[in-house]
C-alpha cells in the first residue's frame, strides 16, 4: 500500500503501489477540466477523458469528487468491458480509514442497495424477453397503420380525424417507451444494436434525436431533481422549482408571475415545453453536435408524415394534426412511484435520488419493474421509507401544489430582499 497521495500525481503505474487520497483532497478536484471521481474505493482522474465519454462529459462530470460506484454499476451492462477504459485514469484508492461515501451517509442503506442489486442479478431481473419488446414495436407500428386508414376510408372528416389522432398520439406515447428502453440498452445484449434500433424509433417514428434525448435523460437518472444537475427540473425562466424560486427572488428577476405559474401552467405549459423548448433544442442539439444521421433519421420522420396526411388535410391540416399529436405531457408528468424520505440526511437522499426502480435500475427492462417492486419496497419499508404510486390526477394536482408552492417562496423572495 503506498502513502498518502498528493495532488496531480498522474496515472498509476503498472506494478506499483497505488497511492492512497482521503476525501479531503478528492473534493479539491471537481472543477472544470480538473475532476476526480472514486469507483470501487479507487480513485481516477477524468479530467482529459471526460470529454470522450460516450454517455457526455456533463453526465460524468456531475460524479466529480464523489463515489460513483452506483451509477457505474447502474449505466453500464458489461463491466469488466467499460473497466478496460477506467485502467489507465487510475491514479490511487481511498486510503483505507476513509468511509466509501464521502459525508453523512448511511452505509447500512448504501449496503442494502446494493445487495438489492445483487438479488435482483441473481433473479434474472436484467434479462429482456425479446417477445415482449417485439409486440411493443408491432402494435406501434399497427397504430401508425390505423390511424391512416381511418382518414383513407372514411375521409378527414371531424370524427375520424379526432380518432386518427387520439391513436397516433397514443404510438407516440409507446414510442418514447420503447426507445427509453433502448437507450438504455436494456433490449438487446449487444449495446450496438440497442443503439442503431434507438435511432429508428427515436427519429423514423418520433422525429427526434436519440444522442439529444440520451444527453438530457442520462443526466436525470444520474441525478434526479438536482437542480443545475437534472435537466428535467431546470425550466427556468418559465417555470421556477425550488432554488431557482429563492435564486430568481433575490436578484428581483420578474420574467413572468411567478406567484401565479400553477395557473398559467396548462396554458404554456405542455405546449411550450413539448412543441417548443423540445423541438427547438432537439434541432439545435443535432446542428451543434453535427448528428447528421440522427438529423436525416428526423427528416424522414416528417418527410413520412406530411407525405401521408398533406394529401387530406392540406400542408397546414397536416401540420395542425401534427401538433394536436405531439401535445402530450412528456414522460416526467407521467404518474410515477416515489420514495419519500424521512426527515434525515441520508434517507432523504436516497429519496431524491432513486425515485421509480427504472431510476434505481436504468438497464433493467421495464417487464420486470413489477417483480423487483417489491424488494424495493421491503427496503424502504426496513429504512423508514415511504413507497408512494400516484395516479394520474393524483400526480397533476401535486405539480400545480408545487408550483404554487415555488411561486410563493419567489414572491416572498422578491418583496423582502
């Protein structure tokens, strides 16, 4: 065992005696192109790497100068393959009187997860059924087919358009499912085809980037509801949530009334937020990031699209349905499981960081969410922890309880600064 690291030793060589690094110094480095992170109780130096990592510098930046060993095992299906990339960042391990987590946490609740994990690989719970996801793929594209029918045999008339658009908005619904599932290469074994599959019904069937929404979503899961961190809460300046309402408050920021955002939410909300914001940084994503295929995917979406129903409905018919389709809550309104901590540090953040066993387990395909419920809720259950499932309604009147709620901290904020 070697001694006390310092900082900016480099990688370890071969054969030698890893230097060991307390939490202390680890913290130093998390700033922008010098970050560390601990795995397993080593310790690597991803400040270079970082920008090549294939899930996004952002995603494994958002780990610096913390224990990432949850999220490795989470993200990634082959870990002796992902270890071979790790072996030359490795520059020490935690000197061995150093806790694995660093700050208050509770390691009895950090073991019991991961035996969690443990159980639910030895029940198979990772394993795709090929059937289940090739039915999900058949009956999105059978609805596609309907809703076209529907408008070719009974003309674009009131009532077959309204059910034409009732059936496509609910393959599009499928559509993110489906392609949630495999970006996070829980379909097939092989990470390649989940990838190239991604891309079809991502942007042939939904008019979408795949790298765009792999970037935004693989933050959330890293850190859901950690605002800066997730981007699925960071909708300011429309909306304010938590610390964006104290933060806009105290610097007198008045875009919008915010002390009334839980009543012009439905207003601008699904439409600004799916037709807009989505469309807009979706396109601007694959023009900056120059994702040619996924752009030429996203162009034979619509190309698709007004091919099929501009003869019809005319180009602005056609575009008229498009937007009745595309106007759905995105997949962060769906009603949703929560863990609800109690009032301590580390429970709490258990709570705010694994919300719904997709969360919990990201590559565990979603057939197999019923199965490992209920061991999560045995160990929220051993933790004093609330296991919640809220439907639909349930789940609105929260978000409009929360916003009023974030609106009157910014007003009070506002006046008193």
């Amino acid at each position: 065992m070697g001694g006390v690291g310092e900082p900016g030793e480099g990688p370890a060589q071969p054969g030698a005696p890893l230097p060991t690094f307390r939490w202390e110094q680890i913290r130093q480095h998390n700033l922008p192109g010098d970050k560390w992170l601990v795995i397993e109780r080593r310790v690597y130096d991803i400040s270079r790497w970082a920008q090549r990592h294939p899930g996004g510098s952002r995603l494994i930046g958002h780990h610096g100068a913390e224990d990432a060993t949850d999220a490795f095992h989470a993200f990634h299906q082959d870990l002796n393959f992902v270890r071979k990339f790790l072996q030359p960042l490795l520059i020490g391990e935690l000197a061995p009187e150093e806790p694995s987590q660093d700050g208050p946490q509770d390691a009895q609740l950090v073991e019991d997860f991961r035996a969690l994990r443990q159980a639910a690989e030895d029940m198979e719970l990772f394993e795709a059924k090929p059937a289940f996801f090739a039915l999900l793929l058949g009956h999105i594209l059978a609805m596609e087919v309907l809703a076209w029918l529907l408008i070719y045999l009974f003309g674009p008339g009131w009532v077959p358009s309204t059910l034409a658009a009732l059936v496509l908005a609910t393959s599009q619904a499928q559509c993110w499912c489906l392609q949630h599932d495999l970006g996070h290469t829980s379909v097939f074994r092989k990470s390649q085809w989940n990838h190239v599959a991604q891309q079809f019904v991502m942007g042939q069937l939904k008019g979408f980037s795949a790298h765009w929404w792999n970037f935004r979503h693989f933050q959330h899961h890293a850190k859901p509801n950690i605002f800066h961190k997730d981007p699925d809460v960071t909708v300011a300046p429309v909306f304010l949530l938590g610390e964006s309402s104290i933060e806009y408050g105290k610097k007198k920021r008045r875009y919008l009334p915010y002390n009334h955002q839980h009543l012009y939410f439905f207003l601008i909300g699904p439409p600004l937020l799916t037709l807009v914001n989505f469309e807009v940084e979706n396109l601007a994503y694959m023009l900056v990031c120059m994702q040619w295929a996924d752009l030429l995917w996203a162009a034979s979406f619509y190309s698709r699209f007004f091919l099929c129903y501009s003869p019809f409905y005319g180009l602005p018919g056609a575009l008229l349905l498009f937007v009745a389709v595309s106007w759905q809550p995105p997949a962060t309104w769906s009603p949703r499981s929560s863990l609800t901590g109690s009032a301590g540090t580390s429970t709490s953040r258990l709570s705010t960081t694994h919300t719904l066993p997709a969360s919990l387990f990201p590559t565990m395909p979603r057939h197999n969410y019923r199965r490992v419920a209920p061991l999560v809720k045995a160990l929220c259950a051993k933790h004093g922890l609330n296991y919640e499932v809220k439907p639909f309604l349930t789940a609105l009147v929260d978000i409009i309880g929360s916003l009023k709620k974030s609106g009157d901290v910014w007003l009070e904020a506002y006046l008193h600064q």
